[in-house]
C-alpha cells in the first residue's frame, strides 16, 4: 500500500518468499525456549497421569504417587525444629501447601529438564533421532535419581526395595517418566512449533498478513497449557480433599457416646439420668470423690475457691455439675466423638483398605506364624476399654488428645496362640499398610492393656483412625499406636521406625500433660468464677490437679471429676474462685498416680513429648 492508500502489487520474489513462509515447518529450529515449554507440558501430563492413576488405581488407596514421594523425602529431609513447628502450629495445613509447592516444583524442573534435553538435542543433530535420544538421556537421569536417590530418602529404599508395594511403584514411576519423555518429543516436532512473536511480526510486515497457522498454533498451545493446569489442578485438590466418608457406617456395638459414658458410669455406681437434669441441691449417697493430696497447697488474697464446689458436691452431684461445665462452658466431653476424634499421619491420603483382603499377621520369633483374617479378628474381639490417646507432637493446652472407647482383642492373646520366642524377642515390629513402621518394647506387647483394636465408640473404626485394625498401647504416645495395621513381626534387636530414624523417642511414655479448657485469654467480669480443664498421664492417671493465678506463687487444688476408666483416660478439673479485677497469670500442675508432679521446664514436644506447667493469661474486668 503507498501513501495515498493504494494497493501495490507485491514483486515476483517476495510473494515467492511469502510462499516459502506460509508452506514450510512454522519454525523448524527447535529454541531454548520452546524446548522448556515442551517440558513444562510434557510434566503437565505426567502429573496427570500420576494423579489419576493414585486417585483410581492404586492399590487400597495405599501406594503413593510420585508427588508424594517427593514430600515424603522433603520431609524427612526437613529439620526436625522446623518440621514440628510447622506441624503443631498448621497441621494437615502445612502438609498439603508443602504439596502444592512440590507440584510446582516438579513443573519447574519439568521446564529445566525440558531446556537441557533442547541443548542436547541440537548438539545431536536435531532431527527426530536426536530429540529422542536427548529425551532418553534426560528422563533416564531424573528416574535413575528418582530410584536410587530420593526413594531412600523417603524412606523406602533403593528402587522401592523396602516398600510392600515394590512393583506397583516401580511400574508408575517407569511408565510415567516415559509418558515425560514421550510427550517432550512429540511437543517438539517442528510443527508443532510455534513462531515467535518477532518472527511472526516480520512475517506481518513481509507478507501483510498473520499466518493465520502461527496463531492457531501459538492459541493451541496456550490453551493446551492452562487446560492441562486446570486438570492437575482439580485431581490435586481431589487427592488433598477426599470425599470419602471418614467412617465405616455399619455398627459394631450399637452404642452411641452418651450410652458407653452411662453404661461405664452405671458400674462405677453412678446412675447418669437422660436427658442430663441441672444439678441436685442435696449431695447424693454415691461414692464420694477420692480424697485430694496435700503438697504445699495454698491460697492466694483475692483468689478464693468458692467452698460449695470443692466441700459440698460429691458423687452424682459432682458429674451432673461438671456435665453442666461442658454444656455451659464448653468443658472438654469426658469421652470424644469420633467425628471429632484428633487426626495426624504421614499421608496426603490415607489408606482405604479392603478389609476382604486384608489379614494381619504376627510372624518372625514364634512357633507358628499366625495370619487372622478381618472376620476372625471382629469375632475374637470382645474386649472393651476405654483409653486416653494423645499424639507426641501434642502442645501443653493443645488438641492433638482424645479419648474413645475401644474394641478389641488383647495383643497378648494373640502373641500366645503364636507362641512367641520370649526369651529371644527384643522388639515387636509393627508393619502398616501404608509402609508405616514403628516399634514397641516385648514387654510391652505382654501387657494386657495392649490392644488390636477394630471398634471405636461402638462403630468400626473409621478409615483414618486405621481400619481395619489399628493398635492402642495406653502408656505410650500416640506414633506407636500404628494404624493400618496388617504385620507384628517379632525380633531379636532394638528396631527403629519411620519416626524414630528422625530423632523422635523410641519409649515414646506419655509425660503428665493438662490443659486450661476456660478462661482461653481475653477478659471476663469480675465475680463469681469457674476455670476447668483436663489433665492426663498416660496408664499412670492423675491424682491431683493445682492452680494458680498468680503465675505460680500459690496454688490451690482443683476438683476432679472421677476418671471414666482410671487410671487409662483423662481427668477433668474444676474450680471456682472469686474474679476481681486486675490482670491474672494462671498456671496450673498435675501429680499422676505414682506421686510425680508435672515437670515444670517448658520443653517443646520434639523429641519426647511437651513438658512444663499450662498457662493462660486473661484479665478481670473492673
């Protein structure tokens, strides 16, 4: 076009070179650049297929997909300060950003995988022949570390020779990274290449036109991409968000919180109306409260506990009124729902195991190898008792606590019927199966106390409180007490598990831990006052319970409600005291079944659980 709007014809040779333009490869040098979007891609897709395989076809819902691998080695990788901070203070929050983040890595280093093979690529010739063979490097490379590096690292051994799902493993992580390579080769045909935006504009200027193929291809691509995002992103927020039932419906017992709470409380004597009626004036003919100890206790001026509370209420009197305390007050419930039952595992996913497959099986030290199918283990499970359980990682005030009831059959019976070698046996190793491994002393697995659980507050066990069959060790913390269980292997040394190798204790016993349920913080009026809580200390039970306003100076004994199943599950405290205005520092100390006080050094849970005195600060209002 000239300067009055003409349109000039276009010569001979240039419409011939717009020919060539339009006719050839969009752009037969494979750049840098495209080669890492190719790889970027190309990871897409792996992922994809990873995740689809891991929500779909894994076996039980067991075998880990190769993001998860990768958070697997981070973590283990990650100081333990660092790894229980960010564990106590975000939880299942902090597991699955640390995911996401190891998502992006890996399509990071997709990208960069992508770059390098370009390079190598070009130095081969460039042809089909030398994408290939650049690819089959490159991938060969990511997958011989995969193998040999990160798999130990994730504490599964050196080409997943450690894991119960060796196979499984093996044949996603080959098929997939071959699905990397294969991919990368196909998005970097010429053809599939689209031209850049300067080249495209000098074409423009040459021709007059767009190639309308160029924007067709370089919309293709940019479609492509953020379609393939969206899908990995929806399968990753499928794996991190289950919508599976977090219970397994049918019943075991029949019984619902509220009937195992008055049916334990009917054989100690106590007979728990229902519904719950306010509490009685006059005390009533039932067991009085054990009588408190005496260790230097004290009351401070101004913090007086109200008499009637502590002197005049015992027996029924004493449950009604701290059953008044949880539904007024939000006191802790004596025995916790399942539903809001604490919840920590190494997993992104937790197993869901086919309990028609399943069996567990005590083997190594023993005369015969003992395998119980699921059917056998629920009819030999007529044990009832109900337990503390609270997890290591568990802060002073924290939540990481609760107690149910269990079904089971006592570990001991089974450990006989196997005729276990007891002068030899040192450990007995526990197996889960989702690879999980941990330890308990033999003596331990002897106590009768020491469960093979498959019923929890009157149902099956829930799926992530380990069903089929979980183990329930009331003196020790909660990591011991394995969840999916399915091998006890008896053996002749000191073994290690999976959290133990990275400086967590091995005895694991439950120190004495409390917390402060109200007042939380903030300010309350000034007047009549009540401050409650629980406390417990394993299969040592709790004694005696003190509190202090004035950060330690003085102390004065609470009240405690009768243990549901002492000495195994927690107290709950009370005490009332008269509010006056100013600021308060409140602490408060237990004394566990054998005369031990609560530790007062203020250590964090790793490696061996939280010690120290609870405390709250809250102000009175004037």
């Amino acid at each position: 076009m000239d300067s009055a709007g003409n349109l000039r014809s276009i010569p001979e040779d240039l419409a011939s070179t717009r020919s060539v333009v339009v006719d050839q490869p969009i752009n037969p040098i494979l750049s840098k650049a495209h080669a890492g979007r190719a790889g970027f891609v190309a990871a897409l897709l792996m992922l994809g297929a990873q995740l689809i395989w891991r929500l779909n076809w894994s076996e039980s819902g067991v075998v880990q997909a190769f993001p998860e691998l990768v958070l697997a080695a981070i973590s283990r990788l990650t100081p333990l300060s660092f790894f229980g901070s960010a564990t106590e203070n975000y939880g299942s929050l902090a597991k699955k950003s640390l995911f996401v983040a190891v998502i992006i890595g890996i399509l990071a280093l997709g990208h960069g995988a992508g770059m390098v093979a370009g390079i190598l690529s070009r130095r081969l010739g460039g042809g089909l022949r030398g994408r290939a063979i650049a690819a089959v490097a490159v991938t060969s490379v990511l997958l011989l570390f995969t193998l040999v590096v990160l798999l130990p690292i994730a504490h599964l051994g050196v080409f997943a020779s450690a894991s119960s799902y060796t196979g499984d493993l093996l044949t996603q992580l080959v098929v997939t990274f071959v699905l990397f390579g294969l991919a990368w080769v196909i998005l970097t045909r010429p053809a599939l290449r689209p031209r850049s935006r300067v080249a495209m504009e000098e074409e423009e200027v040459m021709t007059g036109e767009l190639s309308r193929r160029g924007v067709l291809l370089r919309a293709l691509w940019s479609g492509g991409t953020i379609a393939a995002l969206a899908g990995v992103g929806g399968l990753t927020w499928r794996l991190l968000n289950p919508r599976t039932a977090t219970s397994v419906t049918s019943s075991v017992g029949g019984q619902t919180v509220e009937s195992i709470v008055a049916t334990q409380r009917s054989a100690q004597g106590y007979d728990l109306p229902t519904p719950t009626p306010p509490p009685s004036t006059e005390p009533a003919a039932a067991a009085p409260v054990q009588e408190l100890a005496s260790l230097n206790s004290d009351t401070a001026p101004g913090y007086a506990a109200s008499q009637p509370f502590a002197q005049e209420e015992t027996g029924l009197d004493l449950l009604l009124r701290f059953n008044e305390l949880e539904e007024e007050r939000g006191l802790t419930p004596i025995l916790t729902e399942t539903r809001d039952f604490y919840h920590v595992s190494k997993n992104i996913r937790d197993p869901d195991v086919d309990a028609e497959g399943w069996a567990l099986t005590i083997s190594g030290l023993v005369d015969q190898e003992l395998v119980i199918s699921y059917d056998d283990l629920v009819q030999r499970a007529t044990t009832k008792k109900i337990t503390t359980l609270c997890c290591i990682s568990n802060t002073l005030n924290g939540d990481l606590v609760g107690t149910a009831e269990w079904l089971a059959v006592p570990l001991l019976d089974l450990l006989t019927e196997a005729g276990i070698d007891q002068e030899k046996t040192v450990d007995l190793r526990l197996h889960a199966a989702d690879d999980y491994e941990d330890s308990i002393p033999l003596a331990q697995g002897l106590d009768p106390d020491t469960l093979v659980v498959v019923g929890m507050n009157g149902e099956k066990l829930a799926r992530d409180h380990g069903y089929p069959a979980r183990l329930i060790v009331p003196a020790i913390y909660g990591m011991k007490n394995v969840k999916w269980i399915d091998r006890i292997e008896a053996v002749d040394f000191d073994f290690k598990g999976y959290w133990q190798t990275r400086g967590w204790s091995d005895p694991a016993r439950y120190n004495i831990w409390g917390r402060i349920d109200f007042p939380t913080g903030g300010s309350i009026p000034a007047g009549p006052a009540t401050t409650g809580g629980v406390a417990s200390a394993g299969d040592r039970g709790i004694d005696r319970v003190e509190v202090s306003f004035n950060d330690g100076e003085t102390w004065t004994d609470a009240v405690l409600e009768p243990a549901l199943n002492p000495p195994f599950t927690w107290v709950r405290w009370a005490l009332d005291f008269d509010a006056e205005p100013g600021e308060y520092a409140m602490r408060i100390r237990a004394t566990d079944g054998t005369g031990a006080v609560m530790d007062e050094t203020q250590r964090e849970p790793l490696p061996d659980g939280a010690t120290g005195w609870p405390a709250r600060r809250f102000e009175v209002e004037g």
